[in-house]
C-alpha cells in the first residue's frame, strides 16, 4: 500500500492473469509453467521480473490439433501502451442499421468460410485484423443495429482478442474469481456477503478475532487477516475441520511473515480438546502419539470436507508440511501442536468477535466457540440454508445469550451503462446466502 | 386446432406438446406422415433424446397421457401459451411469461377486448393476447419483416384462432395502424426499438372513451423518450417496472450435525475409542429446503403502462 | 369494452375515488353516502349520473375541529379540463439551486406559521394558491436543489390536492387498492402474483374452473370470472370454507347477469358431502334439516376465517340471504343447495385447472380436488409460507400425478422516470409469495 | 473515545449504545453531568422509552451488560461503524451498511490504504473507512458544507479517531482536492450531486501506481455521466451495480390442517356428530419460517467503481 512503485512477478508467486474479462489465479512456480486459458496455453517465462499490471501480447508458437479444435500454444511478449485500446476504435465501426428488419439468420451471412478463418488467424497475430476481414466479409454487419453490431464485435473480440494483463491478487479478484469458477470453492459466499461478514465481524487492525470455516480455499482467512493487516497488533484464529487448512488465497496475498503469523490455523476438535484438557493434560497432549493425534482431524471431519481438501491446488504443501516437521524433528513438538498452545491461550483470554461459515449444522458449533466471545461483540454466521440458520436464531433467542439478532440475504444486480444502452445485466447471480448477525450480551 | 379451447383427446393436425422433464419438451404436428427432401411421402418419425416417436400412434390419445419413446416415454399434453412459449421456434427474442402476465392484466385484456400489438415478433405474446380476448375481441398484430408476419399469420391458421386475429407486414414507426383502426384499441402494447415513433399513432388508435398502453424496452432510454411522448400527449398513470420471477429448486439437504461435547473429557484408557467417539459425533439431519438457480434472470426489460383518458381530443 | 361511450355512475354501483395517487373503493349506495379520505368527508351525491372517468373538485361545506386536526366536509362540483394540470407548471418554479450546500434546516424555513397556512387554507380554496403562498414565504425553496424542490413541492400537493376522479372499479384498480389497504384482505396476492395465476391457470372464455380461496375480499374469483368474459361459455366454481362466500370486488365488477351466474360459490366442506354422497343421498341432503347444513360450514371452518367474514364490507347481504331464503320459500330448496347441485355436476364433469389460495395447509384440500381435474390440465396453488409449498410440492413428485412442477417467486420493482432523475423506487414491496403449478397426468 | 479498539469497561467520555430492542437505540456520551440551557450544571439522565438512565451509573460497567433503566432495562453495547450508522445524528442522508460493505471491498481499503472521501456528510462512511485503515493509513475527508465539516471534525476528535483523519471544507467538484493530495490516494469515494465534475480531480489525486474508485448516485444519469468522464480519463474495470439487503424477519406459523375424508361417509345416527366431526378435521401443524417485511428498500444508489491503472500519464 505504502510503496509507490508496483511490486514486480516473482517466481513462486500468485498471480492474476487477466483476458479482457476473464480472470485467473495461477502459481508461477517455475520458469517452465505454463497456464491454460481455454484453447490456449501461455508460457509464463516471459513474465519474470515485470511489473504487476503490465500487459503482454499473445504469440503463437506453435499449434497442434485438439480434440475440440486447435490447442495453440503462446509466448508472452510485454506490448506497450499503444498497442493497446479498444478494438472498435481501431475499426473506425460506425454505420449501424437503424433495426434488424432486413437481416435474413440464414447461416450464409459471412462470406469467409471457417477454414479460411482459421489460416487468417494464422496469417494475422492481430485480433483487430482479424475482426476487421471478419465484418468485410460479412453480408449483414452493416445492416444490423448498433445493439447487435456491438454483440457481434463483442463476440468476435473475446475469440480472438490476444493480450493478458498479468495482476497482483487481491482478496477482491481472487473473491470474483473463485466464485465464477464455482461458487462451492467459497461455500457460496458471494462478493457482497463476503464484504458484510467483514463490515459485522468488525475486522480490524485491533483486537483477537475468531473464525471457523470449513472450506473457502482460504478466502474467509485470508479476507479476515488482510483486514487485520500488516504492522499492526490484530490477531486470527482460524478453525477448520480438516487435516490441513486450505489456503490458497491466504498463500496468493504474498503478506509480510510478521503478519502470516498473526492468522494461527487449527483444526477444530484439536485445538478444542487442548483448550478444554490444556490445565491438567498439556503436557500428556505432547507427548501424546503424534500420530494418533494428526489422524483424529482426518476421521473426525464430516463427509463433505475431504473432497474440499482435495479440491486445493496445494497438494505438495499438503501431507508433507505435517509428517516432515514431526519427522525431521521427533524431539521439538510439532508445529500443530504449538498453533494449537498460541491458539488455546487466546481462547482463554477470549475474542472480539466470531465468524462461522459452517458445512454442518452451525448450532452446536456455535455452542462450543459463544463462550470464547467477549461480551458486546459481533457474532456473524454464515450459511447458503436458510433453515439452519432459522433454528439457529430461535436457539440464539431462547439463551438470550445474544442480541440485536438479525438474518439478511442480498440482492446483487450489475449495470450496463452505455450511451443509450443502459439497463440491469440480462443475468443475475441467484444466491447470496444468508448472514445471521448478533452481539454477544455479558 | 389445439388452441383454441380445452380439448381432451389428440386428433390429426393438432400441436401437441411431448413432454420429456421439465427442461425438455417439443412442439409437434400430430400428422401421421410427412413429405421429405425427395418429396417422397414418410412415415412422421419424431426423434426425441429418450428415443423416436411414431407420430401416429398419438392421434386419438387421452391429452397427459403417458405415450412409450423407442428408448423411453414422455407425456403429450395439450399446448397453451405457456407450453407454446417454451417450445416455439424463436425467430426472435421473446417476452416469456411474468412480464406478459403483467401485461395482459395492466391492460385490463379480456373476452371482447380490441388490442394492437407491434411487433409481432415470434407470435409467444400473441397467442396469450388471443387466449384472453377470444371468442368475442380481436388482435391486430404488426410486424415490419414480412417473413415473419407470413408465419405468424399461418401459425394462427394451423393453430385454429385465425378468425381472432389479422395479421399486418407494415412499418408502424413509419406509417401507422392503418386509419381503419382509429379509435377502436382497448390497448395497444409496442415492443419496438423506438417505441416513441408509434405512441402518436397508438394515441390515434385507443378508443375515445380512453384505454391502456404498454411498452416493453430493453434500456431504459428507450422508456424514457417513450415516456416524454406519453406526458406529451395526455396520458396518465403513468408508470413503469420490472417484474423478475425466480425459480426456487426444492431440494433436500442432508447436513452433518457434529458433537465437541466429548472433547471435553480427557482420553483415558477407560474413555470410548475414536471409532466410538466418531460415531457418536457423526450425525446428520435432513432439511427440506429450496434454493435459487445459480443464475437467474436479472433483467427483461421495462414495461411502461399508461392510461389514455376518456374524451381526449385527438 | 364494446360501449364507445362511457358508463355512468349509478346508485349502487362501487366506485373508485382516486386523489393523487390514492385510491379507494366505495359504495355509492344512497345520495346520502359519504367517504372519507383521511381528514376529508365527502359527499357524493352529485356524482350521480355523471361519466366515469369525470374529475370533481372538493369544494369545503363545514369544518369540525377532529381529534388530529380540522375534519373538513366537502361537496363535489364536476371540473372542466382547464381546472386541472400540474401544480408545478401552474406555479412556473424554475430557478433551482444547484445543491443544498447553505440550507439549514433549523425548523425556521417557512415563514407562515401553522395558524396563517390554516387561514389561508379556508380562504383559499385552490391548492395551487396555498403551495404558491408557502413557496413565496419559503427562505429556502430557492436554494434548494431540483430533486429537493420537488420532494417538497409533491409533499405540500399531497396535502392540499383538491380533486378526485371518480373510477369504474376493475379487477387492476381493486388488486392495487386491497394489497395497498391491507396485502392480509387479499392472502398477500400481489400484482405480479395475481396477473400469474390467471396465466398459469390458463381461465379464459372456454372451459370450466376451479378454485379454492380463504378469503380474498373476492378478488380471485372476481379476476378469474373477469378472464372468462361476458357472453362465454366458461363456467367457474368458486370454493370457500366459510359460511358465506366474500364478494365484493366480485359484485364491484358490476358484471352482466348471465356471467355472474356462471361463478358459482360453494362452501367446501357442503359441496364435497354433495359430491360424494349424491348418488345415494340427493334427496336425503335436500330434506335434512336446513339448519343443521347451513352451520355446518361455519363450524367447520377454521379460526381465521371467522375473523375474515366479518371484514367484508357487505353486511346487510351476508346472513338474510341464507335465512331469508330458508324461511321464504320453506318447500323450495335453499339457493346454497342449488348452487352445490350446479357445482356437484360441474365436478362429476371434471374441471380444466385448478388454483388454490388456502389459509389452510393446501396437501389435504389439493388430495380431495385434484381427482376433480381433467388431465394434462394447470393447477397452480399460492401460499405465502414457502415451507407449505415445499412440502405439497414433494407429494404432488412422489406420487406422479403432477409434471413439469416449479415453485416460483417473484421481484417487483417500480422505477422512477424523469429526466435526470431515473432510478427504481426506494421503497419495495418485499413479499410476492409463492406459486406451485404443475401439469395433471392422465 | 470508544471507536478506537475494542474494549472491555465503559470509561468517561465513551460514546456507549443504550440497546434497548432491535428497533429502539440510542448512541449517549457516558458523561456524569451536563450544562443545562441555563448553565447549571447538573446530573445526565437519559430519556428512553423504557424510563430514565443516570447515565453516571455506566461508567466503569462491563460492554455488554443489563443496566436498569427506571421502567425497564436496556444492554449497553460498545459502539462500532453498525450500530453507530444505526443512531447517529442525521446531517445528510446516509449510506448504510450493505452498500459501505461493497465501497470497502471494491476499493481495497485495509490498514495502511489512504482514502479520500467526499462529502463527508454525516461520517457514517467515514467511520468505516476510518476503522478500515487504521493505525497505519490515512482518512481525508471533504464536504462543501462548512457547518457538517466542524461537526465530523468535532466527532472523529471525540471518538478517538483524530490522529488518522484530516476533515476539510471544500468545494471538491469546482476546487479539486489540493496539490498537496495530487498523487497520495489508493481510493477515491464519491458521493456528489455531479460526481463527473469531481472526476479529473480523483484522477489526479490517485498513485502514480494506480488505484481504486467509487461514486455513489441515485439516479443512473448520474453513473452515465460518470462513467464517460472515467473512460475519457482512462479509468478501466468500470462496473456499476446495485446491493439491496433483506431483511428476513423469523417466525414460528401455526397452520391448520383440514381433513376431508370424513365428507366421504353419509351422516346416520351411528356417525359421530359435528361436534366430534370438527374435533376430528381440525388439527393444526407449526412451521419456522422466515419472510421478507412488507416493505422493503428498493434502492438506494448505484455504486459505479473503476481501476486507475498504473503509470498512466497525468
């Protein structure tokens, strides 16, 4: 934030690679990565050392056939600032139809056959060259409204268009991106709903904060401690059901160690059982077969968080991290078990507040975290079943251990706003969740 | 011929709808056999994706019927326009049904109504108007593509309301309803471009003792320019909205309902084994519960419905 | 629809008085009938034998001092055209400031106090001189903004407006009046909702329909017998569980005779006994004890719809009807039992939709009606307890005499259109309910 | 001084929310004494509609404890950007928290970011910002309205927030907002009557790095104005939008269930009577469930954001 110039692409980095409106989280982990882009694989190479938001130009290499059309494969090459800009500038488009009365859908509208199409994409890198012979050689373009010109160029641009824009990522990307690919990586937790559960939890720079989640490939996390912040004194514990926690978008944010540590990731049942048993067991919990104590996690957890675990793009941080540490080092506790002790002596010195975004039914959960929660401080629990969620808040009402309770869901609809072309985006996204909030009473 | 009033058994030449789920279904012509490229007269074999339909084996049967697929079975129910809407070949982009429910009702459209309708694009819309108003009103429908108001126009025939409706090729923006129609509409809709060229020419054509006017437009400056030419005019209740229908999938959920009550006891050669504590905080409880599709339509477009008064000089 | 000219207002009929955006329905049941909107009591008899669609101006008779301010009573005059137009080209406000950066609202912006506006109220009459008067005496409706200006200015109109427009009710009007009024009068059937049903149901001059309702003031079968026209062949059976059946929008429609007949109302519990038993027991119904059957429905109804009886604004009809025939007429059977006998064959003839809006838990009601309906026919059920149709709508799948099932809510947003100042409504409606409709199989 | 950090006692000078229900809240000064017009010095009760509090009996009492108020009792909770947007006193119309939540994710704010917010009207965006980039980052705030600018300062003083805001009164739309600020912000927020105007100055006061910003309007002419002057200036990733939150407001319904098979059987005088029919057909069912409040918000603005990308050339 502070830094004026833009960090430049590491390797071992995150990153964002951005085609026009499409967006994608990637490791670059090597030289030798590449990323696949629909029919298109990139070579990340080139990237190295540039700085974030510089745009670079596809180049084909080499194309081989696919089994749904061609596979090309691409350089990067950096383009500059000229090379850039819209598509329809460059066309000089501007004779529209003034309707559609006379345009006949007959498939015969473009005079250029599709394999004539092929070698002409071949023959010009350009995606406005090619866009260009494109509406030549079409019958209809210029019979067509401006509506249905746009359409069409909008079409023909996304096929054709060939310069990504490489990006550092943000909880806001990676949040669009893991929902567009499939909003269960998030549990659901739309854009809005994500920003609400850090407007109620109260998030900040200062205080303990306190979350369980059973699988956002680390966005919850990682949302929660990039509020927290670098340099500053907030805390997170993490909960999560499984063996390992996903974090993904946690690893993606690049955030300074100091703070990396400030977010102590622990498995539920073992961090509850350390907490609870911590006074007269601590150090029976040590010296406890290490084994035993890293398998419960695994058959502890519900059905559903396995294939969450296997869905990260983690995997060879995964088993490894936990065997190698109690392997390599049998006298030294595992460091499991020391998140568990950092955990466990915040728990007893309680939190300023708690986030739930459970899998299972959030009710006995919350029964076990409340009592970790100062008084006067948010509660948020999310959930995409709103029956959970309403007996959850009649259970909250009847203990009158929180108040102000409230469950909210959202509407969230996107604008297109074009000279005379102005209305609601034809598509909405259907589910936000549902969000139950409350403050905790003494 | 299936359109025009309940009916219970399929007979020759009647639309019907084969119905496979409720993402699946066809608008076919009961006729036992048809004319190929070769002008050779076949049997009408239907090809669905749970296997083929002999056409003729359906004539005669009960409408909800269950009839057998070559690979399957499927219902033949009788087609109204909310059927229709859902199978019709689009030749065009459609209203579908909870922007023209809105429509019918908001311009006040019943037996004996007179309504203009421009354009009349795939003919969905059409064929409500025509439910509502039949036996005793009658629609006027305009399109300016003459191929599409040749279809419509045979559609209607095949679908047995053609005494209900008349069909016009004429570019209203331009020209008009023709002075036939001056002062004879209940309501006038315009699903047009430029919807502000047509309300003069709707104005002329609303009876004198007033009547409702709607216009669907997919931007909102399309309605704002619409609306100028209604204040213009003289029309009142002047309003406009978006009506969104969301689906909910009903579903049931089955949820893992877990216990941390026995982690609070320490593990004692004496306390259960892990296996025992597993199964006793591994339950799940089923929920009877509805969602929205992930996507859902999030815009069709504004109607604007407006009142011309009675007794407006014109 | 086919008159050229308008109706006249007649003794008897319902009226639909609008001033502004208000609207209300009334009976114009004597010369003598008043109405009242809000602190105004109107007379209405020089409404009579005026056109529908006439404008009258409030002309103020006598002013009696009320518990919340003055209860002025108005005679009507019929206006001409010139008397109307908007207050805001009347008044020629042009000059706006550009925002409201030196307003203070310290209470001190007008000038006239309560007293001089009351004063001017009685001394003139037309609301455009009194709004002219508060802005000449506003400190600060110059320096307000345009979007300000207006708000305030259609704030004092509201106030002072004194024309009404005396309607013909129809089925738009009365929907709008009963779920503005009290959305509970009509089930909480919103616009969109209602205007579905009709679709959904298919109800239009040919075939016979069957509904059941708990009580909608008569709106749906007023709308479903407007669908089905005048001089039709389309019969609709109408079943309720109260004793006597609501009316109103049904009479309000003022409907030729021979369409009225063809809505037939039938108590639900009484006409399934008829249905049932009349084979063996035809004669037997007709001679029981008329007492006994006509209380059958009220004690069989449930809770609620006791209390909905007594909301309908149609008293003096309600029990001399049935009474009044019973001891009338002694050996000519009671109208109710003439209207089972109609319904009874009607239901032996099976029906071509049905549509439901129960108070009741709609699965047990939908078991004894859907054997009534023809296959591959509509049937569409409203509750506003979604958890109502989630269940129906499992049974209706397991036993598979219903396809193509969907369960369906729905959005209604008005919008704001002005020049520079579009956008939608700030407030909402929040409730549509929900519509189950289906397919019967054969 | 209670907006800083959480915290666990109510010391003086806090600003404490006196919970009373859901609906019924009020922010006080936990201040023992109070000058009266006449400029007396006297005790500080507070009116609720539940009685009076001495508000001198707070002081030192745990956040999150039953206080008794004379006809009741209330919960004193500590005050936060939620419930402060709840109760604060309205200078302007305010943003509140659904729409906030959005501005903070798409402009990126978190400890460290520098934000400038205009107008500042009655700081309830300001106080989320504020808690957003605290302790490391930096609030400056304009409004046109000099009385408004001297009470946000005032507040932000009170609350313990000055150190990391700078309150100006200033014209932003004809004036920019000054050299010093040309090239120091991450994000831009603005809420103005004619955001387009205010655009080359939010251009210029954005890194040379680039950075995030968002206007807020109600009426969507003044997105499109907005929005052209964003393009013009280079500005990309421009999306507009609309967040509406709903309430669903909980509740337990009883619905009767009827029985009808019972009709089916003749009545003799071995049938049970009425009275044992209704007692048979009249049982009743309970659901939890959850509905929208009649009236909903159906708008509050539409929040156009956009990405200044680095190194473009001012």
């Amino acid at each position: 934030m502070t830094a004026l110039t833009t960090p430049n692409i590491q390797l071992g980095d995150y990153i964002v690679i951005q085609r026009q409106k499409y967006t994608k989280l990637q490791k670059f982990g090597s030289l030798d990565t590449t990323a696949t882009l629909g029919k298109e694989t990139l070579e990340l190479k080139s990237l190295l050392d540039h700085p974030y938001g510089s745009t670079f130009k596809m180049c084909v290499k080499e194309t081989k056939a696919g089994k749904r059309g061609a596979q090309r494969q691409h350089t990067l090459e950096l383009c500059s600032e000229t090379e850039l800009g819209s598509t329809r500038e460059n066309l000089g488009i501007s004779s529209s139809g003034a309707d559609n009365r006379d345009i006949c859908d007959n498939g015969e509208a473009q005079a250029l056959k599709s394999s004539d199409i092929e070698q002409l994409r071949e023959a010009c890198n350009e995606s406005s060259k090619i866009i260009e012979k494109l509406v030549e050689n079409s019958k209809t373009f210029h019979n067509r409204t401006e509506y249905s010109q746009e359409k069409y160029l909008l079409k023909k641009e996304k096929k054709y268009f060939e310069f990504v824009q490489i990006r550092q990522p943000t909880i806001r990307l990676m949040a669009d991106i893991f929902y567009r690919q499939d909003a269960d990586k998030v549990m659901g937790i739309r854009v809005d709903t994500l920003s609400q559960i850090i407007s109620y939890s109260g998030v900040c720079g200062f205080g303990n904060y306190l979350l369980y989640e059973s699988g956002t490939n680390g966005l919850l996390p990682a949302a929660m401690i990039n509020a927290i912040g670098a340099d500053t004194e907030g805390t997170l514990v993490h909960m999560h059901p499984g063996n390992v926690a996903q974090k993904q978008a946690l690893l993606a944010l690049k955030l300074p160690f100091e703070q990396q540590q400030r977010c102590i990731s622990v498995n539920l049942y073992s961090v509850l059982r350390e907490f609870y048993q911590n006074g007269t067991a601590a150090v029976d919990a040590v010296e406890a077969s290490p084994k035993e104590e890293v398998n419960e996690p695994e058959t502890d957890q519900p059905d559903t968080s396995t294939d969450e675990q296997s869905e990260t793009t983690e995997p060879s941080t995964k088993k490894p991290k936990l065997d190698g540490e109690t392997q390599s080092n049998p006298r030294t506790p595992p460091r499991w078990q020391l998140e568990n002790k950092r955990a466990a002596s915040l728990m007893h010195a309680k939190f300023d507040s708690l986030v739930m975004s459970a899998k299972e039914h959030p009710s006995s959960i919350l029964q076990a975290l409340i009592p970790l929660i100062r008084p006067s401080r948010p509660i948020v629990i999310f959930s995409t079943c709103k029956e959970l969620l309403l007996e959850t808040y009649m259970e909250l009402k009847s203990t009158a251990k929180v108040t102000n309770l409230h469950l909210t869901s959202n509407w969230l609809r996107m604008y297109q706003i074009l000279p005379n072309r102005t209305h609601p985006e034809v598509n909405m996204s259907g589910n936000s969740g549902y969000l139950l909030t409350g403050y905790t009473l003494q | 011929m299936s359109f025009l009033k309940p009916k219970t058994h399929i007979e020759q030449g009647d639309v019907v709808i084969l119905y496979l789920s409720v993402n699946s279904m066809h608008a076919i012509e009961a006729v036992p056999t048809i004319v190929n490229k070769k002008g050779e007269t076949i049997a009408n074999i239907f090809q669905t994706s749970y296997g083929s339909l002999k056409v003729e084996s359906i004539i005669g049967v009960e409408y909800g019927s269950r009839v057998e697929l070559s690979k399957g079975w499927a219902y033949v129910l009788q087609p109204n326009p909310e059927l229709w809407t859902q199978t019709l070949p689009h030749r065009t982009q459609i209203i579908y049904t909870p922007d023209i429910s809105m429509i019918l009702h908001q311009l006040e459209v019943r037996p004996g109504a007179v309504v203009i309708e421009s354009g009349t694009g795939s003919g969905s819309l059409s064929h409500y108007f025509l439910r509502a108003l039949k036996p005793t009103g009658h629609l006027h429908t305009f399109d300016f593509h003459e191929a599409r108001a040749d279809q419509a126009r045979e559609e209607f025939k095949r679908h047995g309301l053609a005494e209900f409706v008349t069909v016009y090729h004429r570019d209203v923006c331009n020209l008009g309803f023709t002075s036939e129609l001056d002062g004879v509409a209940d309501a006038i809709f315009l699903d047009l471009p430029s919807p502000d060229l047509a309300v003069p020419h709707a104005f002329k054509a609303l009876k004198l003792s007033g009547g409702r006017f709607c216009s669907f437009s997919p931007c909102i400056e399309q309605s704002q320019r619409c609306i100028q030419e209604l204040t213009k005019l003289g029309f009142n209740e002047i309003c406009s909205m978006e009506v969104l229908q969301q689906e909910n999938v009903v579903k049931t959920r089955t949820v893992p309902v877990i216990d941390l009550e026995f982690l609070k006891s320490p593990k004692t050669s004496e306390t259960p084994t892990i296996n025992e504590d597993n199964k006793a905080n591994k339950e799940s409880k089923k929920y009877l519960t509805s969602s929205n599709p992930q996507i859902l339509p999030g815009h069709t477009g504004f109607l604007t419905f407006a009142t011309l008064p009675p007794n407006i000089a014109k």
